[in-house]
C-alpha cells in the first residue's frame, strides 16, 4: 500500500464503476453518477467545499498513464468538478459547481492523496472486503445505532446544533470571551452528552440550546471552560474518551466551579421547546403509547467506560425486550442493572458498606447526595423504595427471583423504572 498526491487531471472516473456498470467513457460515468445519486452528489461536494478537503483518499492503479479510480469516484467527479464546472452533465450543475467554486477557501489544489495499488487482484480484495457486507467479519462492518449514538456522543457531531457556537454566543452577550478563539470543535467534544452537558448547565434537549441550572452559575463554569480551552491548557488530546472529559469535569467541581442540583431550574422556568404539533381544535391529544420495554425507547444511552461493557449489555437488552413477552428476564436483567450499578459506583468511590443490597443502595444514595447529582428530596424517595414494607423496594426485588408465586405486572415494572430509573443513571455515570 502507498499513497501519493496525484494530479486530478490524471485521475480517471473509472467507466465500469461497480456502481453502474461499463459505459463508454469518463463523462457518461460522470453523468451517470449524478443520475443515480444527484442528491447526494450534491451533499458531497457541499461537504467538500465546507470541509475544503476530502477525508478519504481514493483506490486508484495507473492504465494507459492515468490513474483509474476503483473507490472514490464520487469524491473525485466532485473535486474534477469544482476544478472545472464546465464539465458538469448540465446547465444547471454548472451553475451549481461554478458557486461552490466560489466558496472554496483559498487556492483550489491541484492534486489529491490517493491510495495506489498495482495489482487487480489487491485492488479487488479491497472492494470486496469494503463494500461486500460483513462477509463473516472478514468485511467492513457498518455501526449500527448503538454504534452510531456512541460515536455523536462522544464527538458531539450531532449536528441539529452547535453547542460551540452556542456557548460562545452566550458568553459574548455577557462580554465573558476569552481573548483567545474558542475551539468549537473541542468545546463540542467536551460537551457531548447530555450527561456531560447537564453538568454545565446546559443542554440541547428538543434541538434547542437552553440552561438547565440558573444563569450566574452556569456563566462561572462556561467561562472557566472558555478560558482552559482558548488557552490551551485543555486541547483535544485531554479529552479523547468519556474517562478524560469525566475526570475534567469532576476537577471543575471540585473547585466549586459547577453548578449544584440547588441551582437546577424547574421545568416550568425554562421548559423544553414544543416539538410536536398542537392537538387540532376540538380533538382530544393523543394518548402517548405505554413503553413496551422497561427503559423507554429514546431514553438517553449513558456514556460507558471500558469496563461497563456487561452493564450496557443489560442495558441494551432492557431497552429491547417487551416486558409482557419477558417478564422473567426483565426482572432477572432489572436486578443485576441495579447491582452492578450500585457495585461499580461502590468500588470506584472506595465505600465501605457490608455485602447486603439495600444497605448498599442507600450508601450510594447518599454519596450521590453529597456530591450534589441528587436531591435531598429523592434521597428520601430511595431511602422510602429501600424499605422491605413497600411492593416497590430493594425486598420486592429479591422476591422478584426467588419467590415462585410473586410477579409484577406491567404497570409495577413501569414503577419499577420510574422510582429507581434516576438512581441507577447516576450511579452508572460514576
């Protein structure tokens, strides 16, 4: 394998493009992409320009002097194009190339990073491992949805807003800028969660950047923020996974730079944007339907360290196996969740509590009191689920698995959720 910057004009939009089949020439290839694929032919070349770079360099050999494109045509029918909009299949694209040109910062390149193989037979070996399938796991294998969720929430590419921009812009209104620019990027990967977010006071929760803590002290912690990263005391390189941006976050705490669940507004101060139509006059609102799992579909994924991969596990499977269908799993899967929750945040904390659960619970439950990520009011709620008198309790649960005649319904799982779901969040978060 090498790679080389070849000149765009020697590169050759390859005329039997797996994609379509073998046509005459480089042109009716051309048109024949935009064809198939005009939308997002048009997507690409918009992120090529916005980017002014393409991030995955093509599979070329060299023919007959120029270097025939076996991965990458589309990349490289954009780049030929932006280089001369003349040559685009119509009237139209021209226009459309020819104002994208325009847009281009600074010198448009002439070459471009390829990846050339000499062999047909390495070159298909490629192709087949690339865009095959899985193949067994010889192929490339695509993220599924959990994959995807864990890549946005680690980058913070989610793209329906930018919290970088958003933080600064509120910073400027209360002339909080640092005298340094601000990286949007590595301000969005700090802030990429919900989880990470919500602990600066902020969230994008509905697609709408709004505070979740009152305004003075989430100031305090964005402009601390502000000024490590502007700085360069915090770069990207400190927070490439969840354990670092963790670890920065717990040091602003500890400082007293964070705001505390005492400066939580209610959702009636500031309530989340409407993102549903209004019921039409005269109808009555749609009953929203009862989750069918146990953690309702769009509940926010926490974000998992290296050594909670049975947790999430469980988790995973919570969130997929109908409680009706399963409800001996679901009750077996619900008390290892808060066990190991309750464990793991008891090993990591060095907390010194003996070996029963309910105990356990609520030694967790008053760290994270202590700690300020719960209330003083729903320390009380676990303190009330942890007694054995209660159907909803720690006792209940053991019931759950060794008594052969008790059985929740699917109304006492929902309870279940609804009472411990916040306890076993925090916990897991560490």
């Amino acid at each position: 394998m090498a790679f080389q910057n070849i000149l765009i004009s020697q590169l050759l939009v390859n005329p039997a493009n797996d994609r379509h089949g073998e046509l005459r020439d480089e042109s009716a290839a051309i048109d024949e992409l935009f064809r198939l694929h005009d939308v997002r032919m048009r997507a690409l070349a918009r992120d090529v320009v916005a980017e002014n770079r393409v991030f995955d360099p093509p599979l070329v050999m060299l023919h007959d002097e120029r270097y025939v494109v076996f991965d990458g045509n589309r990349r490289v029918t954009c780049m030929k194009l932006l280089r001369e909009p003349d040559r685009a299949p119509t009237d139209e694209l021209v226009q459309f190339f020819r104002q994208l040109r325009e847009q281009w910062d600074g010198r448009f390149p002439s070459r471009m990073s390829c990846q050339v193989e000499s062999d047909r037979e390495t070159i298909d070996d490629i192709l087949f491992r690339r865009h095959t399938g899985t193949q067994g796991g010889v192929g490339q294998i695509d993220w599924d949805n959990r994959a995807k969720t864990n890549f946005v929430e680690r980058t913070g590419r989610a793209g329906a807003v930018n919290v970088g921009a958003s933080v600064e812009e509120l910073l400027r209104e209360e002339e909080l800028l640092p005298n340094d620019r601000i990286p949007w990027s590595t301000l969005s990967r700090l802030l990429s969660s919900e989880q990470f977010r919500n602990r600066a006071g902020i969230s994008i929760a509905g697609r709408e950047f709004r505070l979740t803590h009152e305004r003075g002290p989430v100031l305090i912690a964005l402009q601390r923020i502000a000024e490590d990263l502007a700085s360069g005391h915090l770069t990207l390189g400190h927070l490439w996974n969840n354990e670092a941006k963790r670890r920065y976050l717990d040091g602003l705490e500890a400082e007293g730079l964070l705001p505390t669940e005492q400066h939580r507004l209610d959702a009636a101060e500031n309530p989340l944007p409407e993102m549903q139509n209004q019921p039409r006059r005269g109808r009555p609102p749609r009953r929203a339907p009862a989750a069918r799992t146990l953690i309702p579909s769009g509940t926010n994924v926490p974000q998992w360290t290296a050594d909670q991969q049975r947790i999430s596990r469980i988790w995973d499977e919570l969130s997929s196996l109908p409680m009706r269908t399963y409800p001996n799993a679901t009750a077996s899967l619900l008390r290892m969740l808060l066990e190991l929750a309750v464990e793991g945040y008891i090993t990591v904390h060095g907390i010194d509590e003996r070996n029963d659960l309910s105990r356990r619970v609520g030694a967790v439950a008053r760290s994270l009191r202590d700690r300020d990520l719960i209330d003083q009011r729903y320390f009380e709620e676990v303190e009330r689920i942890r007694r054995a008198d209660q159907l909803i309790s720690v006792a209940s649960m053991q019931r759950l698995l060794h008594s052969p005649d008790f059985a929740p319904l699917e109304a006492e799982f929902r309870t279940y959720w609804n009472r411990l779901s916040r306890l076993i969040v925090a916990a897991i978060s560490l």
